[in-house]
C-alpha cells in the first residue's frame, strides 16, 4: 500500500469544475520524471479522455521545475547492476505517455514555469498549449549525458523554424520564454504573476474546443522581446552550419565562421559541440534529420530501438560513463568511447537504428487511437 500512496503523492491531483490539473510534485528532484509517476500520469490520462465531465487536462510542476527530465539516475543504477532491460521498460512506459500526449483528444495546458528538460519536454512539448513565464529555462541535455534527444524530440525539433532544432538538439542550449516562443516551442506567453488567473479562468471553460481556450489564454499574454544575445537571432548562421550532412561537416562550418570573425557565440557552440560524446552526436543529428519526414508514432518506435541500444551499450557505453562523470561522480570529465568523431563508421551509427538483436526484447507497440481531433491526425 505504501508504494502505491507515494505513486499518488509525486502526482498531485486538483479538480475543479471542467479541468483536472495534475501537479508534478518531486520539487527536490525538480520533479524528474519516476517510473511511478509516469505509469500515473499515463493512468490519469487515460481516464479523463474517457470521463466526458472533464474538458480540459492542465500539467504542471511543483517549486522551481515543471520538470527536468526522466530520472535516469536511477535507469543507471539498473543498467550498472547488468539490468538494461529495466532500463528500457522505463523509456517504454515514458514514450507510450508521450505518444498518449501527442494524439489526445481533449486539450492539455501545460503551464511552463521554471525548468523544462529532457522528459519534461516530452510531457509538455507534444501537448495542444505550452504556456512559457519569464522563469522559464529549457534544454535537451541529453548529448552531454551520452544519450539523444528522445521523448519524441526528433518529431519536434525537427520541425522547428529551419535547423534550429538540429542546433537545439546538439548542442544541448538551453533558450529561456521568449525565445520558446519565438521558435514555436511555446504557444503562448504569460507572466508568472498572472498564472493563478489565467487557470481559474481555464477551470470555468466548458468547452474542450481549442479556439476557446486559445481564446482564453491570450487575455493573459505578454509579447516578450528576444535578449540581444539570443541564439533565434542568429539564425543565420545557425541555417548556414547545422544544415550541413555530417556533425564533422557541422564542426568545420562553424570553425570557418569563427576564423572570420571573432564572435564568442560561435567559439563556445564549438566547444559545448566538442565536449559532447561523439557517438551521440553522430545518432542525434542522424535522429533529427530521418525526424522530418516521420510522423511522431515512427519517430517514438525508432527512438525506442536506439535508447535500447544506448542501454545495452554494444556499441558504445557512454551513456553510464556521461552518467556517471556529470550525476554521480560529477567530476564533469566524461572519457567517451568511441573518443573521437571520426573513430565512428556509418555500421556502428547504424546499429542504434536497427532491431535489437536479442530474443526478449520487443518493439515498441504504441496503442490504438480513434476518434482524433485534426490537430492529432496531422501528426500520425
């Protein structure tokens, strides 16, 4: 009984009138994402799209996080005591959520005040509205850590305004509201101050029609401006580099930028690139790029064969050793194998997109879904 009350308590539920708003309570852990709050969030889910009472599902985070990720210390632990497959059954559970999230049938406010990383992306990204606040700070980390950007990140990042999310997703960046919204990430802007206003007012709305929350939500808007250092600025430079083929084609693009003018925006993109595991780099982009022409049920499953092979760790193990180097030890010194960009063949990149050679392992299977507003079909 203990186990199943701390499940209810990490995800705390408010009901009011037409809205249910689930509320992300691991604040000190800056409510990453558990095994236990996942299966309840899926659990929830489920059953308000069945319960006709409710018309709309708010998502947000308790304290200083909306939430900042899934908790992978804990997928390493098992993964440290030779169980992957633990591993695995995690991402399995978190991308069924996400994919519950992206094809939903009644509208999700996720409400985006304070930290936004990794699996708090997935949880919020793939949702009808992303409201941003002045506190808001976001990232896909996951390439400094030996990962990818997963959650369906290849789905959204791959459909940002041309390749800023092939920029996003390697370089781990974090962008702050205004720059969420300018890049499509957020749909709406509203100050911190306004927020308890903004989801009473969502409460009283006996529609599930987006309009009419959208409709909503702008009564509380502010147009945020870009900070002059802002990477959506420099978009132009972003385009002529990340466009490139190969994340070495990527590297000396930039490095010729930075030989013609001297521009610490561009030196530290090339050091943060540096500074990744070149294994994720070299899955990340290749990730993104086959993201484009998918619709977000593809990209789950091939994201769920590449974080299978991340965790088996036949190619490469750096995900335990970024683990490791940046939360456990956090020495901050990661020793990448394969070390080096171009010590990776097209074979071993490939490997991460093919079926996990192993008898117990399965495909992710995403269930069925009927019944879909446009805004979900347009994304199978």
């Amino acid at each position: 009984m203990a186990s199943s009350l701390a499940e209810e308590e990490q995800v705390l539920v408010e009901e009011k009138l037409y809205a249910r708003t689930l509320v992300l309570n691991r604040p000190r852990q800056l409510n990453a994402f558990s095994f236990q709050m996942i299966s309840r969030m899926l659990e929830l889910f489920v059953a308000y799209e069945e319960d006709s009472n409710v018309k709309l599902v708010i998502v947000k985070g308790k304290g200083r996080a909306f939430c900042a990720g899934g908790d992978v210390a804990a997928v390493v632990r098992d993964l440290n005591q030779g169980n992957w497959k633990l591993g695995a059954n995690f991402f399995r559970k978190e991308f069924t959520l996400n994919y519950l999230i992206a094809t939903y049938s009644k509208p999700q406010v996720s409400i985006l005040n304070g930290i936004v990383f990794g699996g708090g992306a997935g949880a919020s990204i793939h949702g009808r509205f992303r409201v941003a606040t002045e506190n808001l700070v976001f990232a896909m980390p996951e390439t400094a850590l030996g990962l990818f950007p997963d959650v369906g990140a290849s789905y959204f990042l791959s459909r940002l305004p041309g390749f800023f999310g092939e920029y996003l997703g390697l370089t781990g960046s974090r962008l702050d509201g205004a720059e969420m919204l300018a890049c499509g990430l957020a749909t709406h802007f509203v100050p911190s101050t306004r927020l308890s206003m903004l989801e009473e007012a969502l409460c009283k709305v006996d529609s599930s029609d987006p309009v009419i929350i959208s409709a909503i939500i702008d009564k509380y808007t502010q147009q945020p401006h870009l900070k002059d250092k802002s990477a959506f600025l420099r978009m132009d430079v972003i385009d002529k580099c990340f466009s490139r083929r190969t994340v070495e084609q990527i590297l000396s693009a930039l490095e010729e930028e930075a030989t013609n003018k001297k521009d610490d925006w561009i030196s530290s993109t090339i050091q943060t690139l540096k500074k990744a595991s070149p294994m994720s780099l070299k899955i990340s982009l290749r990730s993104i790029r086959e993201g484009r022409l998918q619709g977000i049920g593809q990209c789950l499953v091939r994201e769920y064969r590449m974080v299978s092979h991340v965790l088996r760790g036949e190619v490469s193990k750096d995900f335990a050793e970024g683990c490791r180097a940046l939360l456990v030890d956090k020495d901050k010194n990661p020793k990448w194998e394969p070390s080096k960009l171009e010590l990776i063949s097209d074979s071993m990149v490939n490997q991460y997109f093919s079926k996990v050679d192993d008898e117990e392992w399965e495909e992710l299977k995403l269930p069925a879904r009927t019944n879909l507003p446009v805004s979900a079909i347009a994304k199978l």
